[in-house]
C-alpha cells in the first residue's frame, strides 16, 4: 500500500463517497470513493475534509462522518487488529477489512507479527475474488473494491471457464502463513485448503504444467497433521486429498503410468470424510471430492478377462489416442469391433451382460467427467454407443452400469452430474436395443428392477449410493 508516513491519514468506511471540489454538498462531485480506501487529510473546513486520494490521484473534499482516523504506529497496532477482527467476517466489507489489515501490518512491529492477520486478510480477498466471480452475493461495488485491495498488495488473477470469468487471489499470504513457524495447525490447514480450491485452477494449462501444479497440491496438503485440526477442518482436509489423489491418478493414467495407488488412496481419504462434521455450508466440498474420486474410482482396480469368449485391449493410436478393440478369445479372431478415445480406457470396468451380448466399459476423456460405452450386437453386427453424464458442457459428472435385468432387456444406470452449480444424481433403466430411458428416479430404491437386478460389485464399490 502506498501511505505517506509522515501525513495524518483517514480510511474511508462507507461506499459511493463523494469526492467534491468544494466543502459544500452542491459542489461538484469529482469522483466516488470506496470503502477502504485511504486518503491524506490536508485540512479541514465546515464539516468537510480535504483530503487526496492516491489510488485515484485525486484532491477534494468529503463529508468527515464518512471517514475514520488511521495511525499507522506501533501504538495503533491493537486498535487496529481489533477492528480487523471485527470485520473479518463481514459480508461486503472485504476491501476495508483488507485495507485495515494492511494498516495493522505497517505499524505491528515484526517480532510480535501473528499468522492470525495474514490469514484473516487473506480469505478478505478470497472471498472478494469469489463475488467477482459470482460464487457469492456480490458486493456493491466489487470492480471498486478489487481496486482498493489491490492498492493493499493483494493481487489476483482470473481466467475463463465455462463461459464465464473466474477471479482467484493469488494466494501469497496464505503461503506466508503455511512457512510462519507460530501457525498453528488449523491456521495452516486452512490456508493449504485455500491453496488447493479445484476451481482456481486454470482449465488452459498444459498437461504438463497440470500434473506440476497437482503435485505441489498433494505436497501442501501432505504438509498437514490431520490430528491437529477440528473435526470440521480435518474432513475438509480429507475431502480436498481425495479430489487432488483423484486428479493425479488420471494423469498418471494418461501418461500410460501405473495409478493403482493414487487411485487406492483418493478412495481411502474420501472414506476418511465424516460427512456429519462438515456441516450444511461444507458438504458440497464433500459431494465434489466424491464426484471426481467417482470418475476416477476404477483405477484402484486390477484390469480382469473380460470373458471365457471375448476379449478387450487398448492399444496406443495416434499422439494421445487409444484404440478399444473388442474381438473373440480364438487367435487370429478378426475385431468384431473398435472404437477411438482420447480419454482413458478403465479395461478393468469391463464387464460381460445379457449373455454374452454387450459389454460395458468406463471411459473417462476428462479428468472430471466419465462416460459408459456399452458394445453390443445390433443386425448380426457389434456396434459402440457412448452414454455421456449429461448433454451439457463436460464440467463434472460420471455414469455407470449398475446392472442388467434379461427379462426385460433394460440396462440399470446411474449417473451425476454438476448443473449450473449444484450435483443431481439419477437412477435409470434403459433399453439396451436402444438405449432409450424408460424409467428414472432419484433413488435406487423407487425403482423395483434395482432391488432386484442390480450388479453386485456396483452395489459394493460405487459411490452413488453414499
């Protein structure tokens, strides 16, 4: 922040603040002013301040009442931690909290500085870059406050998904924190949870640069003593593990690297979630890690025969292809089908139904988001269809088989899927001549074919059913 030492400083506490060039409220408004923003007071006048405004390079003056003081000396250093506190979870007031923060790290002198103030700026501009991105109710005026904490030294960055812009903060003082030797396990936990949100993640970066950045990921959170912390910030832990395992898995994947064990311990930290202790306000980090540890589940699993008569093999095509073939046991069989990924084949999901006529196989072209492919006989032929999550974008979401019912000829699904923000599950039954849903409920138990029908090894691994 740039404060001249030696002047009398003020902070402004209210939005839309006029800056006029008179001390009377018909004189020209120059320009507004926004909460947190600091001014040099240069006189006095009938109620009104002159004040300049160094983030807009700009004189005038402004009612008194909608300022307050601000001293930046080793004496101020309580005062001003103590409005700190008191604003650290006000909704809407992020740029002043940053800004009183920012105060408070000019005058605490440095033997007697906290990880305390670092964390609670540092998720003050977490949460302003989440209403830029309207994750949250956004603030007022949020352009104007990015400013403010900008002028503070707080920096963010943003890029595009899914059709709209996201905001992230850089995250340095959260770095700070975890590298301060007096934080404290939770302090620390809670900024390596914020270093590692899945969703400030920039969907452009190279595979390469993917797999870095998730590796430092693990490495944070690796970092923290899981037995430290309160149960709520101890599940978050886990849940964030689970999703950043399930991310390295498929890139190991994907790199033709074994991802038996990644894929084994995004698993074991999901188990390790008490769902209970997150609360309402917590659980969608639960219900995301297990979407993504479900997309990626089958690389815990060991690849099997597929059958006494058929068999299946990937085998590499064109840079980053896959090539599923599906043929007879007997050598020499001609393919009886084939069909091209760039995704990952899970040949371990493989699975035989309806005597022998389909095959069923989980594919997954993205790290969130997996496919079923069901191989099947139509007019003396095999044929290949792909059953997606969902018909919008791929963001995150799988589908599974879950069972076949031969007296009816129909194909037991379930799916989940992130729609504009929020996880649906569904359970359906479909056609398997034409893949056609005939039946969908929202739980397994409302439709009769699942008590009856569903695949025992779906019933003892998914995660649907959670």
């Amino acid at each position: 922040m740039i404060l001249p030492i030696a002047a009398a400083l003020a902070i402004v506490v209210l939005d839309h603040t006029a800056l006029r060039s008179a001390a009377q409220s018909g004189a020209t408004e120059l320009t507004t002013l926004s909460q947190g923003d600091v001014l040099e007071i240069r006189g006095e006048r009938a109620g009104y301040l002159q004040v300049y405004n160094y983030r807009r390079e700009r004189g005038g003056y402004l009612r008194g009442d909608a300022v307050r003081p601000l001293g930046l000396s080793e004496h101020d250093a309580p005062e001003l931690l103590a409005v700190l506190r008191f604003l650290s979870e006000s909704r809407g007031a992020e740029a002043l909290g940053i800004s009183y923060g920012a105060a408070y790290l000019k005058a605490v002198p440095a033997p007697a500085l906290t990880a305390e103030p670092l964390l609670t700026i540092a998720r003050m501009a977490e949460r302003l870059a989440d209403s830029a991105s309207g994750s949250i109710n956004p603030a007022v005026d949020v352009g104007a406050h990015l400013d403010v904490a900008a002028q503070a030294g707080i920096h963010m960055r943003s890029f595009e998904h899914n059709g709209r812009i996201q905001v992230c903060y850089d995250g340095e003082l959260f770095h700070r924190v975890l590298t301060m030797p007096g934080a404290s396990a939770e302090e620390r936990a809670l900024a390596a949870l914020s270093l590692t949100r899945p969703d400030c993640i920039d969907p452009a970066l190279s595979p390469t640069l993917r797999t870095d950045l998730d590796q430092q990921r693990s490495a944070i959170l690796e970092g923290i003593a899981a037995r430290d912390l309160t149960p709520l910030t101890r599940s978050r832990l886990h849940a964030r593990r689970a999703a950043v395992w399930a991310a390295l898995a498929f890139e190991q994947a994907r790199h033709s690297e074994s991802s038996q064990l990644a894929g084994q311990r995004a698993l074991t930290e999901l188990l390790d979630v008490q769902v209970n202790d997150l609360g309402e306000d917590r659980r969608a980090e639960y219900v995301d890690a297990a979407a993504r540890v479900s997309a990626t589940r089958w690389a815990a699993a060991v690849p099997a025969k597929v059958s006494e008569r058929l068999t299946m093999s990937a085998t590499p095509a064109d840079p980053g292809q896959t090539c599923v073939t599906l043929q007879n046991v007997q050598p020499g069989a001609a393919p009886l089908v084939q069909r091209c990924t760039y995704g990952i084949a899970w040949l371990a999901s493989a699975q035989v139904i309806a005597q022998g006529q389909a095959v069923v196989l989980a594919v997954q072209p993205l790290e969130t988001w997996r496919e079923l492919w069901i191989f099947h006989k139509r007019a003396g032929g095999w044929v290949v269809d792909v059953l997606p999550p969902g018909s919008d974008d791929p963001d995150e979401g799988y589908i599974e088989y879950a069972g076949y019912v031969p007296a009816t000829g129909r194909l037991l699904i379930a799916r989940e899927v992130k729609v504009r923000g929020h996880f649906r599950r569904s359970f359906e039954e479909l056609r398997l001549a034409d893949l056609v849903t005939v039946r969908q409920a929202s739980s397994p138990e409302l439709l009769r074919d699942f008590g009856r029908s569903q695949d025992v090894i779906w019933r003892r691994d998914t995660l649907s059913l959670r």
